[in-house]
C-alpha cells in the first residue's frame, strides 16, 4: 500500500516539471485552468459528501458481533423524495459546471483574423509547420516559411494553428499554452496557442500514433519583438550552395544518396519525389536546436552523425539511407551545417 501510495505521489510531483498544464503561460491555458480549478473544488465537495456518507452508513450499520442473522432489518423499498433529491442535485451541479465551461469554449474555438496563421502537419513522428505569406507578421517571401518540430511565435500574440495530419491521428499538446487538439487526417482542426512572455515552451503528441508517439516531441519557442524580427529575417534568407570542400561534397551526396528525395532544401534541392515519405523540410535545419521529433540535439554533432549511421535509433523513422562512410558522414554533417 505504502509502495502504492509513493509511487502516485511522487509521480504526480514535480515542481519544475516543463509541462504542466496547472503553470499556464499564456491567456487560454490560463482559460483552461481558472475552469478546472474550481470545477476540481466542487468535485471534491462531492466526492467528501458521498464518500462520508458512505463510510458513515457502513460504520453505523455494520454486522455486529451478537448478530446471529436471525431477525432481519425493517425492510423498505424506495424514497422517493431521496430519488429526486439526488437526480436533481446532480443536475444542478452539472448546469453550474456548464455555466463555466460553454464561454471557455467558445474562446479557444474562436478564429481570430489578426492572429499568426501557422498550418502544422501532424505525421510519423514529427511536426512540420508552415507559415503563409503574412507582411503584418514580417513573412513577406512567396512562399511563406516552412520549419519543423520547433514553433516559433512572437510571445504576447494569439497565433491560430491549422491542424492537419498526413498519416495516422496525433495530437497537438503544449500544455503551458493550451490544451491538446486532435490532429486527424482528412480533416482540419482550429486550435489557438498564446505565450505571455518570451520563452521555450515544450509539448509534445498526446494521441498513442505508432512505435515512436513517446519521441513525438515539439517545442514552442515565443520571441520578443526583436527575436522575432531576427527568426523572420534568419527564416527568409536565401541558403547559399557551398562550392569547395567538404561542405560541397556534402552537397553533392545529398542527391547521390537520395536525401534530396525526401527532404527540401529551398534554391537547391526543390523536387522531392512524389512517392517519398514526407520529411522535414532542411532550409535552415540549424536554426533549429533538436531535429527527428525533438527528440535530438542538434547542438550535438555526436547526435547528428549517429542519426546518419543509423536513423532508425529512433524507433520507426520513416527516413532511409543507405550505410555512409564515416568520410561521408563528415561530408553530409559540413553540408547541412550550412544550412542555417
Ligand atoms: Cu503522434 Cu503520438
């Protein structure tokens, strides 16, 4: 029992656990939250009166120790003023809980036309994200900006994500910012993220997706004004092909080895083939700090080159390559490091 109640508790702690949907960080967790306060409160008023009754009539009327069973109890059969008593009590309680809930809903299924519109495609294992051409927000190329597994957004605005997924039904879950949206193929769901501050924020699927729904991760990064400017201007710069060394052999073996099948990189590599998995668009694949579902640290190069040995280190990676030289390896790494 002891075991038991540690192992519940001390799994149900943590204080500075980073996704905690009772530390809200921006205006529709916080929504959510001033909801689920006090309807935990009321339920737990409940829950105290029921339970106290419970063990109050289980202790009253218990099985004494001269009982034989001899005499039975005076029996009765139904009351109806309890019957409509506890019919309509609930009821109340439950009209009260809507009364909270129904404008909650309302506001974070709003589609507010000043927000940020990002299209985030939900697939096995990782989320891809892309914005649209919107000069208000500094995204001025013909193409928008398209990124991968990090979310930027500057802090402070309410950004409308369009939920889509390619393959199986995940789940959009930053709990700090909002709370979870399914993301389902053939349909497309509405779902607001809103930081106060600037910051890191983490999330990740919260639908089970396949072998690898544990390494869905994502992160939401929200940007101060200028941090924002800067990402905009990083995510609209034009990547230049390398031309000498090693960065240039890189280059080239990213078409002889098929990446360029698969992945997009802008200006160079703009054909993926149609048959091909989807994968993460690599433009500016160093602009981001974690890659394959954010399971990973880009910052590390050991991280990188044991991903190109062997991509299936992540359980269920759709991604393929053939086996690399390790002087290859070091070739591709000097490539994509370019890429930022
Ligand atoms: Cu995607 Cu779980």
């Amino acid at each position: 029992m002891l075991a038991l109640v540690m192992a519940l508790v001390v799994t149900g702690c943590a204080s500075d656990a980073p996704q905690s949907a009772l530390d809200p960080a921006g205006p529709f967790a916080r929504s959510l939250h001033n909801l689920f306060i006090p309807v935990v409160w009321v339920a737990t008023a409940v829950f105290v009166v029921v339970e106290g009754v419970i063990v109050y009539a289980v202790i009253k009327w218990r099985r004494r120790a001269d009982d034989d069973g001899e005499v039975l109890p005076a029996q009765m059969h139904g009351n109806t003023k309890l019957e409509i008593g506890w019919t309509i009590l609930p009821a109340l309680v439950l009209g009260l809980v809507a009364i909270f809930t129904i404008p909650v809903i309302f506001e974070l299924n709003a589609k507010p036309a000043d927000a940020l519109q990002v299209s985030v495609a939900g697939q096995k294992y990782w989320w891809g994200y892309t914005y649209g051409t919107q000069p208000q927000f500094g995204i001025t190329q013909a193409n928008g900006i398209v990124t991968a597994n990090e979310l930027h957004i500057p802090a402070g605005q309410t950004v409308n994500l369009t939920l889509t997924s390619t393959d199986v039904i995940h789940s959009f879950w930053a709990p700090r910012l909002n709370g979870k949206r399914d993301v389902v193929p053939g349909r497309s769901h509405n779902w607001l993220l809103e930081a106060d501050q600037p910051g890191v924020y983490a999330g990740q699927c919260a639908e089970f997706c396949g072998t690898s729904h544990a390494n869905m991760l994502l992160k939401v990064v929200a940007h101060d004004p200028v941090g924002w400017t800067d990402w905009v201007e990083q995510m609209q710069r034009e990547p230049l092909e390398p031309v000498s060394g090693a960065a240039a052999r890189g280059f080239a073996l990213f078409a002889q080895k098929g990446c360029s099948g698969c992945h997009q990189v802008d200006g160079s590599y703009e054909m993926v083939a149609p048959d091909s998995p989807s994968a993460p668009n690599l433009t500016h694949l160093f602009s981001r700090d974690c890659f394959a579902g954010c399971i990973y640290d880009l910052n590390d190069r050991n991280e990188m080159e044991a991903w190109l040995r062997n991509p299936q280190r992540k359980a269920g990676s759709l991604m393929v390559v053939g086996a690399l030289t390790e002087d290859e390896i070091d070739d591709l790494y000097a490539y994509l490091e370019t890429l930022e």
